[in-house]
C-alpha cells in the first residue's frame, strides 16, 4: 500500500480543503436524509429486533451494509431467527442494484490503491454512489480524493443516524407502536418514484 | 444469549458479505474480463429492481395491523404526498406518523378483542395432539395461525397442558423451538390441575352464572 499522506501532500493544502469543504456540501442533503432515516431504522432495530443493546446492533448493521433498505428489512428477519440462507437471500433480492452501480466507476476507479478502493466499494449506497457519479473533477487524484471524504462523510452520517436511533430507542420512553410503517413507507415512496420515472420517460419516447 | 449474540454477528456478517459482493461484482467482472467497463448494460438494473421493491411492500405489509383500514390509508397518504411534492423524507415521516397517532389509540382492535389470560388458553395440548381453539393442529400450522391471527409477540401466551398428557417434553419443546423462535418469547405452560382450581375460585365468585365447558377457547378471534 502506497504511503497515502504522502500520495496526497501532492495536492495543495488550500486545494485540499476546497475539496473537503465541496464534499461535504455536497453531502449535507444527504446528511438531512441519513440521519433521520438511520434514525428511524435504529428506532426499529430497538423496539422490533429484540436483541440485547440495539444501539450497538444497530450501528453494526449500518457499518456493515451501508445500505438503508437492508438496514431496515433485517429486523423482522433477525428478530424471527432466521437462517443464514434466508438472510443472505434477502440481501441478495434487496441490493441487487448495487451490482449494476460499479459498471459506471471501473475505468474511472481504475487505477486507485487497492485498500482505499475496497473501502469506496464498501461504501457504495444509492446517495454516495450518484454523488460520485456527479463529481465533475477531472484531475484523478483529486478525483480521489473527492471519492473518499464523499464515502466517508455519508457513511458516517449513516451509521451515526442507526446509532443514534438504537440509543433513542431503547432508552427513550418514545412510543414505538407502528414504528414498522416507515419501512412500509420506504418502499412506497421508492416505488412511486419509479412509477413516476417510468411514465415520465413513456412521455418522452411517445413524443 | 451468547447463542443468540453468535447469531446475530453471522446475520450482519452475512448481509455485509452479500451486499459488498455485490458491489464489487463489476469491479471484479472487469479485472477477470481485462475490460475497463463490465459487458452487461445497465438496463437489467432498471427492470429487475420495480418488481424488487413490490415484493418489498408486499413484506412490509405483513406484519402491520391489516385488520384495519389504517395501513391502507397510511400507503395512500405516503404515495400520494410523494406525487404531489416528491420529497421521500416528508412522505415517510408524514405516514408513519399518522400511522403511530392511529394505531395507538383506536387501531388495534384485533388486539383488544383477544383475551390473554390462563382461562382462556389459545393453545392446548391435549392427547388428541394441540388444539388450537377446537382444531387439531401441528406445531407448524399452530404457529402460522398465531401469525394469521396477529397474535402480538409482546404479550404473554398461556399454553394449557391438560393432566393426563402424557408427553412431559413436547410442550417444552414446542415453546422453545416453534415459540420462541417465531418471536413468541413470553409463553407459560399452565397444567390442567392448577388451572382447574383457578376457574373453580373464579366459578364461586360469580355464582349463579354457569359457565359453559372448561375448554372454552376465546369466542372472538
């Protein structure tokens, strides 16, 4: 592994910065829509996971998958001691996507460190993945090093949010009945956009 | 419980295993394949993941309180504010609020109506086998009933175990392993003889009023 600071110290400092700051403007959409999500999967880890500390379940769920629908379709499953083969088919149905995300980044992410790839990789969720997509720097390794804070920051936001919800939830005396519903409407709101998505490009094509 | 905390770190390990292999299959396609981008287009993405994302619903849908109108009227609210303004955020939040202001006061009949006391036992085992209400039923099929009568996990389940079965570890073992592993973790075993005395207590306090048979399982379900 190449010696990172060092690999980065070729970048000025100020452009550093500037480079730091536009990710995390970027990312503060992001961060409104992770926390409160995060929240909310953590807040259902804790009232319907029935697992001991889910504050801690919670948070490891969000390091582990950094995907929020998972996150979110694992408590009922866990909580009903599911199989492994179960779980693993459930990911499988759920993050199918993420399969067809890296097509767009391979020769754009060709040449980076292997363990700072593995990182982006790992952290490739719907948001963070468009925000890369959208990254406009040309120069690699700045491009680079936009890629990083980007994956950093709305990981962070992420597992912070799921913590955050776990701690509130098992601590807080909020009432958590129905809590369920915003898994419910998760996948409503997805499926209307891509309905509307749909039609929209129908729209288009006809004319 | 360390039973339970192994399984859990192989659940999220599974998951994070199986969502990462995803997300590096491109990454791997192109270095096995020596091509900078990966052959398969993008447009399997767009069809497969509709149909994903229904079945998803559908899942979701399972385990709220569909004897009420409420979980349909929530779906109609969050769609519709996402047609009208298209911001996920306000459309989950906006549902799921109004679903926990309904569901917590006048929404959960089919919990209320069910009476979860040791004089009225839903389950029986008997030597005909478990009873569920008058049926004879398998484990299994006991278990699907109590899911299709949204029979909440959070309350204790009394389990009548009558005094001639003869079986001693079938009861235990059904609460164990067909239970608790469904997520019924409170249940008691109540044996026939001490439940014979507490509805004989409950006959001499409301004298003059006859009871019907002992066995009388819940009337509303």
């Amino acid at each position: 592994m190449p010696n990172v600071l060092q690999t980065y110290s070729q970048i000025a400092a100020k452009e550093r910065r500037a480079i730091i700051q536009r990710a995390f403007l970027n990312s503060l959409p992001v961060m409104m829509g992770y926390l409160t999500m995060g929240f909310a999967a953590g807040v259902l880890m804790a009232s319907k996971g029935n697992v001991p500390c889910p504050a801690f379940w919670a948070g490891l769920c969000g390091i582990g998958f950094i995907s929020g629908t998972l996150s979110f379709v694992i408590v009922p499953a866990i909580a009903a001691n599911q199989g492994y083969w179960q779980i693993a088919l459930l990911s499988l149905a759920i993050n199918f996507r993420y399969a067809f995300y890296g097509i767009s980044l391979v020769a754009k992410w060709k040449d980076f460190p292997f363990f700072q790839k593995l990182f982006l990789i790992h952290s490739l969720a719907d948001e963070i993945f468009a925000l890369h997509v959208a990254c406009k720097i040309k120069n690699p390794l700045k491009n680079r090093y936009y890629c990083l804070w980007n994956g950093f920051l709305n990981a962070s936001y992420w597992v912070t949010g799921t913590t955050l919800g776990g701690l509130a939830g098992s601590e807080l005396p909020i009432p958590t009945r129905g809590i369920e519903f915003t898994m419910t409407a998760l996948f409503l709101v997805i499926f209307t956009d891509q309905v509307k998505d749909f039609i929209a490009k129908r729209k288009k094509d006809l004319r | 419980m360390t039973e339970r905390v192994l399984y859990l770190f192989g659940a999220v390990a599974v998951g994070s295993l199986v969502t990462f292999g995803l997300r590096a299959l491109p990454f791997v396609i192109a270095r096995l394949t020596r091509k900078d981008s990966a052959c398969f287009s993008n447009r399997a993405g767009a069809v497969i993941s509709p149909i994903v994302i229904f079945a998803l619903i559908l899942y979701a849908y399972k385990d709220l309180e569909l004897a009420t109108p409420w979980p349909y009227i929530a779906g109609v609210i969050t769609i519709a504010l996402q047609i009208w303004k298209g911001k996920a955020i306000l459309s989950i939040i906006a549902g799921t609020i109004f679903y926990m202001a309904v569901i917590a006061n006048a929404g959960c009949v089919t919990v209320n109506e069910l009476e979860y006391d040791a004089n009225k036992p839903l389950l029986r085992f008997t030597n005909k086998g478990i009873m569920f209400k008058e049926m004879a039923v398998t484990p299994a099929e006991a278990i699907e009933l109590l899911e299709k009568n949204n029979v909440p996990k959070d309350k204790t389940l009394h389990i009548l175990v009558d005094a001639d079965y003869t079986d001693k570890r079938a009861p235990w073992v059904f609460q164990r392993n067909y239970l608790a592993r469904n997520g019924w973790t409170r249940s008691i075993l109540v044996h026939s003889r001490k439940w014979e005395t507490e509805s004989k207590l409950q006959k001499e306090q409301n004298k003059g009023r006859t009871t019907s048979s002992r066995m009388d399982a819940p009337d509303k379900l």
